[in-house]
C-alpha cells in the first residue's frame, strides 16, 4: 500500500501522495527544463491526479513552465489494449520551432485543443493549433513575416493548414494539408 513517496534534490522534487485503491496526487518540479529542453530554461511544474481503481484510472492534471507553457490534461490513463482517451489544452511559445527553422526566429505563442482517442498515433489525434500575432524573421535575408496568423486543423492524420501574414508591403496567404 502507498501512501507517500517522495524525491528531492536540487534538481528534482516528486511527491506522490494517496493510496493506489483510490486515487494519487502527484507533483512534480524540476528546477531548470533547459537539462532535457535547451531551448525552455527555467523550472517546470506539473501537478496530476491520478483516479483508481486500476482497471480504468483516470487522469487530471496540469503543467506549467516560466517560459510559456501551460497544459491541462484530462483522460483515461492507457487501459490493457493500449487505448487512451485524453484531451489537452493550453498553450505553448512557438520558439520551440527554432531548433527546426535553422537560423529564423519564430516568436509569439499557440495555442492547443487537442483530444487523442484510441492507440496512441498521430491518426487518432484530433483539434487545432492556432497561433495569432506572430513573427518570423530570416536574419539571412532580412525577411521578416509579421503579423503571422497559422491554423492547423488536425484529424485522421492530416492536418489542414491556413497561414496569413505580411510580408513588407504585401500579402502572403497559403492553405492546404
């Protein structure tokens, strides 16, 4: 039977607390998100509770970190077929990007609503990413797109796409999967 549990360091705190026939509360904080992350320095948070009876526990939590990040979770915890139903929803700063844009810098923030049912894969997640407002900027070539507007519609694996910015003097609007 557990009742508490509980790790602490300079670098990590976890603390488990309540009995596995009825429901956990778990929190969790790790001093600096940039030792996994580079590009998210600063702690992270992140409190859970975690619903029993084992056969089909549920899951409610959330996660929080200085440099933008702020999810809430909900769902089933993955049953014995592998199964889960979960929903997340917050938002997230869209320099995570940058290890992916090479020299550009993309700034500004998305936000999420996304619900993943069945076996984990990106066929069975579903919602939109939405992001207003931000910016990209190709140092190389002095191009800079703002206000940048991106909407991504996810389902069945395919992510529909609409983007809208200014680029200088004029336009730029593309759509499509």
């Amino acid at each position: 039977t557990l009742e508490k549990a509980n790790i602490d360091n300079r670098a990590l705190a976890v603390a488990i607390d309540g009995a596995l026939s009825e429901a956990l509360d778990v929190n969790l904080r790790l001093t600096n998100l940039a030792m996994i992350v580079p590009a998210l320095p600063g702690p992270l948070t992140a409190e859970a509770r975690v619903q029993t009876p084992l056969d089909a526990p549920s899951l409610t939590g959330s996660i929080s970190t200085t440099s933008g990040i702020r999810v809430l979770l909900d769902g089933q915890v993955p049953g014995a077929d592998g199964a889960i139903q979960a929903n997340a929803q917050g938002q997230a700063p869209l320099a995570l990007a940058s290890a992916f844009l090479a020299n550009r810098v993309l700034t500004g923030n998305a936000g999420f609503d996304l619900t993943l049912q069945g076996q984990p894969s990106l066929a069975n997640v579903r919602g939109t990413i939405q992001a207003e407002n931000a910016r990209l900027f190709d140092p190389s070539t002095n191009l800079e797109i703002a206000p940048l507007s991106m909407t991504a519609h996810l389902s069945g694996g395919v992510a529909a796409l609409q983007v809208q910015g200014s680029v200088n003097a004029g336009k730029l609007q593309a759509d499509g999967t």
